[in-house]
C-alpha cells in the first residue's frame, strides 16, 4: 500500500468507527429505515458536489448499470437498515466487534469469485489474527446493553443482524472488485448511493411509510454525521482503496474499526475495558499488517 493509501485507510478507520456511536445516538430517537433514507440522501448530495468538480462520466451500458444498482442494495440501504436495527438493543462497541467479520466473509468470497485473490498462508495467518482479536474484544463486551422485552432474544436477533450485514457489504465489495474494476471510484460511491436511495424511497412510498425527521440537536448532528462523512466520504475512501488493493486488504478496515469504536465507547459512554481491550487491539493490528505483507 502507498502512503496515500494507507491515508485513506487510517482516515476511514475513524469515520466508520465513530459511526457506530452515532449510529446509537440516532436510533434512540428515529427509526432505522427513516435514519437509512435520511443517510443516503445527504450522503448523495454530499459526493454530487464532488462528482460535478470532478466529472469523472457517467456509467456505460446496461452491465456497469445494474451492478451500480445492485451496489446501492449490498453496500448501503440494506445493511444500513441491519445496523440502525440492531443497535437498538445491542451496545455500539459490540456493533462495530460484529462489523469486523466483513474481512472473514470477503476472503471466502473472494476466493471463490475473483481470479487475483486466492488463498495464501499469509493471508489465512492474517484472518486468524484478526479473527482472535476480535474473540478477545468480544470477551470485554458483556457490559449492560439496550433494556426491553426479551433481552436474550432481541440481543441475539440483533448480532445476527450485524453478521448478515456484514456478509451483504462482503458481497457488495466483492461485486465492486469483479464487475467495476474499472470503473473510476467516484462513479462507483456517487451512484449506489443515489440509486439505493431512490429504491428505499420508492419502497417507502409504496407502503405509506414517512421518513421520520429528528427533532432533537444531537439527532440532526448524528444524522449529518452518519450521511456526509460517514456515507459520502468513507464510501468514496473505500472504492479508492478497493479499486488499488483488492477487496481483502480493503475490507481490513473493518479490523480496525472496533478499537476506535470500543474506545468512544469508554470514552462517551463510560464502558469498562481492560487487558481484553489492549490485547485485542495488538492482534487487530498485527492482522492488518500481515495480510498487507502477504497480498
């Protein structure tokens, strides 16, 4: 990875780890369709502004088309919903712990769909790492999460929510790799997001349902948050990356990901780490590192 790269990587990692706190602030007062739909929209407004300075064309033909609109399901508006949903009743941190299984699903994917991104040792050891620490960042995890109805239940229903998330932006980065290769990286951020909003709006009105707009200060904040850095510019910083190191490296960030969110966890909200924290971020670490040495 160059230097700009990694920029852009480190630069992700503290937008889509902060997003999770955000997140959990917003859906306390909106539901997760309504804050989806408020996300997408100013995250499009957001990236036309730089699409219209950049000019960068328009999509050619019906296959770059469809997979733009297949983009817009699997890298925003459905695991968008997932994440709003299951942050109702599970904590940020053990959202952003559940987000970093994006790499796992990706590798097994990419195996199977991309003829340049095969197994190897390293790559393997890599996961393995990571995988690790984020078992040991799930051991720090039990604090008291979301009250209300069944816990177990919706706490369970609501990690699974995360993991098919995070198998669905797998496929969606995947799908990126194999079918826009070539496409220039602002196309692939600025249309997804346009088309996976106009799909979620037409859903919406199709089954009477309003977009619910926040009331409170923190809300708006967390709203704005969550559509212009974190939708607009973290998706355009992820195509960046995918289109020059591959999906697997890529998706790497989402190891990463969990210390900045279990740290504003601590720091915001006043959760309890230990050893578990400062070990599991080492592994997370070490596994970046190693899958970039090994790809």
């Amino acid at each position: 990875m160059t230097s700009r790269q990694w920029a852009a990587f480190l630069a992700l990692t503290v937008i889509w780890g902060s997003s999770f706190l955000w997140i959990k602030i917003a859906v306390a007062e909106l539901d997760p369709v309504s804050l989806s739909a408020l996300r997408l929209c100013l995250g499009a407004i957001g990236l036309a502004v730089f699409y219209l300075m950049a000019r960068p064309g328009t999509p050619r033909g019906a296959g770059e088309w469809a997979s733009l609109i297949v983009l817009g399901v699997l890298g925003s508006s459905v695991p968008w919903i997932l994440i709003g949903w299951a942050e109702i009743t599970i904590d940020s941190s053990m959202a952003t712990i559940l987000n970093a299984t994006v790499p796992l699903f990706t590798v097994v994917l990419a195996h199977f769909f991309l003829d340049d991104e095969r197994f190897s040792a390293g790559r393997v050891l890599g996961l393995l790492l990571g995988f690790a620490g984020i078992v040991v960042l799930v051991g720090r995890s039990g604090g008291a999460e979301s009250a209300g109805g069944d816990l177990l239940d919706r706490r369970t229903l609501g990690r699974l929510a995360m993991l098919v998330s995070s198998f669905i932006y797998a496929s969606g980065g995947v799908l990126a790799r194999r079918k826009l290769r070539s496409v220039d990286p602002m196309i692939v951020a600025v249309y997804p997001l346009a088309l996976g909003n106009l799909g979620l709006a037409m859903g919406m009105a199709a089954a009477g349902r309003p977009v619910v707009l926040p009331t409170s200060t923190i809300t708006w904040l967390a709203v704005v948050y969550l559509g212009v850095p974190a939708a607009g510019i973290a998706y355009w910083l992820y195509f960046y990356l995918l289109r020059g190191v591959g999906p697997t490296r890529a998706s790497m960030v989402t190891y990463a990901v969990p210390v900045i969110g279990v740290a504003l966890g601590v720091a915001v909200l006043g959760e309890q780490v230990g050893w578990q924290f400062l070990l599991g971020s080492l592994l997370v670490l070490a596994s970046i590192w190693v899958v970039n040495k090994a790809a």
